[in-house]
C-alpha cells in the first residue's frame, strides 16, 4: 500500500524541536521529502540521529527570525527541491516562569511575541504565497488558547492571537485551493525531553506527527479552514 504522502515535499519549521521531531519522523514514515530549517547545523545533525531514515530529510542552515532572511532561507530551498507541496508551522518559544502579567518586563513580552506569534506571522508571510492549489499549510497551536491562566499570559497571549492570525489567513486564502488548518494541543506533549512518566494521558509527540501527517495528504481533503483541538488521551 502507498504511503500516504508519497511524492510530497514537505518543509517543517520548528522541525528541531520536540514536537517538531515527531511531527518529521511522521511525514518521513508517510514517504514525504521533509525539508527542516535551522539556525545552527549542530540541531540538524541531532535531529538527524533521532531519525530511523535519512534518505529522504534536507536539512538547511537558515535563519528565519524576519523577512529578509526567511526569503534567503526559501529561495535556497527552492533551489534544491522546486517547489513544496505542504508546510507545517510548529514554532513556540518556552515560558516557565510564574509572573503577573502586569509585572512581566517588556524584553520577556517582545520576546515571547516575536518568537510564538511573530515567527507565525514571519513563516506564512514566506512560505504561503509559494504553495499551489492541493498544497497544506498547517499552524501548531498550544491549549493556552483557549483559557485565561493567571500567571502565564505570555503563553495565552500569543496563542491566542495565533488562532486570529490563522482564521485571517484562512479568509484572504479561500480561492487559493491551499488547505489551511490549525492544530491545538490541548494537552502536554511528551517529547524526547519531556517523557510522560507516569502520564499516561498526555499525547506524545509522534501521536501529534502522525495526525500531522494524515491533514497534509489526500486522505484529509475534505479538512479545511479548520480549528482543530486535539485533546489528551481519557
């Protein structure tokens, strides 16, 4: 039997991290090319010793902070593969800390906008206009969305924007033929930094790659312009 995206080429930003590791190994499974950007060649190598194959991952040394540098960063990848058939979006920058918003300094405010919903903004600005009729581009969204968590607004915050930006990029986009989605998290992810000891509820990183996956091929067609929660396990 075929696999699912067979054929496909694939660019996954944010494919270094720990969500983004299960989402590649997912596509590469699917029989995609997967392209991953990064700033630095020593993740790409890490990235590239967690993977069963390698045959068919592109690794690029890029950076994709603004404009300038995301459209150097597509045209070499354009250069090398010709054209995308899906983009996946997991990008979010880590907040562990337990502050009021009103007590947040400004440096941690710009910081947290620029890297979970500025670098949203960044990668769709670059990467959608390229993307032909029957292509995907799908947003990785986190729970915090949805809920008002004292404490933790620049989680919230930013998340919560990226549901607007997506819903925008959905209404200006609906003649492209692009499939346009946005996958929510409404759980913990247990990634290769993070296992789920004694989490039994938690979804993994690979279970969100696999369903990553399934939206970008033919099989998922008939999902578009959707919000979709993915929840924990019960």
């Amino acid at each position: 039997m075929m696999a699912k995206l067979e054929g496909k080429i694939a660019l996954i930003a944010g494919g270094t991290g720990g969500v983004g590791e299960g989402i590649v190994r997912a596509f590469l499974q699917e029989g995609a090319t997967v392209v991953v950007p990064s700033r630095t060649q020593e993740k790409l190598e890490e990235l590239r010793g967690y993977l069963a194959t390698t045959e068919r991952f592109i690794p690029i040394v890029g950076d994709m902070s603004d404009s300038d540098r995301s459209e150097n960063c597509l045209d070499r990848i354009l250069n090398q593969v010709g054209h995308l058939d899906a983009v996946v979006a997991s990008l979010n920058g880590r907040w562990n800390e337990d502050i009021p918003l009103l007590k947040t300094s400004l440096e941690d405010w710009k910081r947290m906008l620029d890297s979970n919903l500025t670098s949203h903004f960044v990668t769709a600005r670059t990467f959608l206009p390229v993307l032909k009729r029957g292509s995907t581009y799908t947003l990785i969204g986190g729970g915090a969305a949805d809920q008002a968590i004292p404490n933790y607004g620049l989680v919230c915050i930013p998340a919560a924007a990226e549901i607007m930006l997506t819903q925008i990029l959905i209404e200006e986009n609906k003649n492209s033929g692009v499939r346009i989605n946005e996958v929510i998290l409404h759980s913990l992810i247990a990634t290769r930094d993070r296992p789920a000891d004694g989490h039994p509820e938690w979804l993994s990183a690979d279970e969100v790659g696999r369903y990553t996956a399934w939206l970008a091929s033919d099989e998922a067609s008939m999902v578009t312009g959707s919000i979709i929660r993915l929840y924990e396990h019960p």
